[in-house]
C-alpha cells in the first residue's frame, strides 16, 4: 500500500506547516485590529499613481461641488 502512495501528500503538509506567510503578515494584523481601511489607504498613498489619482479625483470632485455651489447662488 505504501508503494503506491507518493510523497507528495506528506511533503504538502510539512511545507504548508513550516511556510511563514510574512508579507501578508501586516494585512492579517490589520485585521485583527480591525483597521483594514487604513491599511488600504496608506498602501494606496504610498503608490505614486495611486497618490495621483486620488488627487485628481478629489480635485474633479471638488470642482463639481464648487460649480454646482456657484451655479446655485447665481455667480454664474
């Protein structure tokens, strides 16, 4: 019976027992202090394209609301 029976089931277990998962180590810690949100913002934040885009994007927003603000009191 143990000539059939490969390596490959015993070598899995002892490998997923000693992985040390470190990059994902700060994501699971945020997730137990329930501050996931945070994590993604600074993560976002600390990406240039990512800083960039959020700017634009509150930039675009913003002038929305300052138009529609404007629009309203008869500035324009």
């Amino acid at each position: 019976m143990n000539a059939i029976m490969t390596n490959f089931d015993i070598e899995s277990t002892e490998a997923r027992q000693t992985r040390n998962w470190e990059g994902l180590s700060e994501i699971d810690h945020a997730i137990r202090d329930d501050r996931l949100m945070e994590y993604r913002i600074k993560k976002s934040w600390a990406d240039p394209w990512g800083r960039k885009l959020t700017i634009i994007g509150v930039t675009v927003i913003l002038a929305v609301f300052l138009f529609l603000a404007g629009a309203s009191f008869g500035l324009w």
